[in-house]
C-alpha cells in the first residue's frame, strides 16, 4: 500500500502539532507552580531583565500598562516579584523577581529540554541533523521574531 502523498498543508500542520505540545509542555510545568502562563513570562523575563520597567514588560509580553499592573500585583502578593523605587523619583519604579520568584521558575530550561527530547525521541542523530538541516533552510529567508 502507498503512502499518501505529503503536501505542504499537512507538512505545516504537523510542525504546529509540534509546537502546541511544546507549548503544552510549558503551561504545564508552569500550572502545577501555581502560576498562570503570563505570570511565569513575566518572572521568566525578570529573572533575565532585573529592574525591568513596566512598561518594558508590556511591550514584551504584548500586552497593556494596565494588564502588566494587574500581574504584577499578583505577584507581589505572593512575594515573586517586587518593585523598587530608584532614584527618589516615585512614579520610576524598577520590578524584580525575588529569591522565592527566581526559585519557582528555576529548573523551566531543563523542563523544556526534556520536552523537547520526548518530542524528537522517535528519531536517531541522523534524522534529527536531516531535520534541523531542513527547518534552517526553510527559516533562512524568514523575519527573525523581535525580542524587545
């Protein structure tokens, strides 16, 4: 019996299979932490960004001043993040993740890199190289996404 020809919709609907388990994967190691998706952005970003403003933060998790203020404030509730006036001006305040935010999100990398090998256990070395090599080259034309 022949196998049904691939087409390119079908090639492409595999890949976001691909990666709506990744993404699944994510939320949750991120669920069982007790955080929403957004909240574990933010702490993520903060970990990497210390004294983010907030408005930094709003425009790299693409969403509102308002909404940021809100998450936030969730957190600080919980002690994960905290915002810090810097110097004597009291409208500029700087947001960091706490030792306890750090700590709850510490071990998402590895977490994901995991994930990431159940994903492409069904492959060998060879037929993992094939792929990259195929994904580089379909990826070498395209707009980068923007990390602000």
């Amino acid at each position: 019996m022949d196998e049904p020809e691939i087409t390119l919709a079908s090639s492409l609907e595999l890949l976001r299979w691909i990666g709506w388990a990744q993404r699944k994967a994510g939320e949750d190691w991120i669920r069982e932490r007790e955080i929403s998706f957004e909240q574990g952005f933010v702490l993520g970003y903060l970990v990497q960004n210390p004294g983010a403003i907030q408005r930094d933060i709003a425009q790299v998790s693409r969403t509102t001043a308002a909404s940021v203020s809100s998450l936030l404030q969730g957190l600080e509730r919980r002690g994960l993040v905290e915002r810090r006036t810097e110097g004597g001006n009291e409208r500029s305040k700087r947001v960091y993740a706490t030792p306890a935010g750090v700590e709850l999100i510490d071990g998402f990398d590895t977490a994901m890199a995991a994930a990431d090998e159940t994903i492409l256990a069904p492959l060998d070395e060879a037929e993992r190289a094939t792929l990259h090599a195929l994904l580089r080259k379909i990826t070498a034309e395209m707009p980068r996404p923007t990390r602000t």
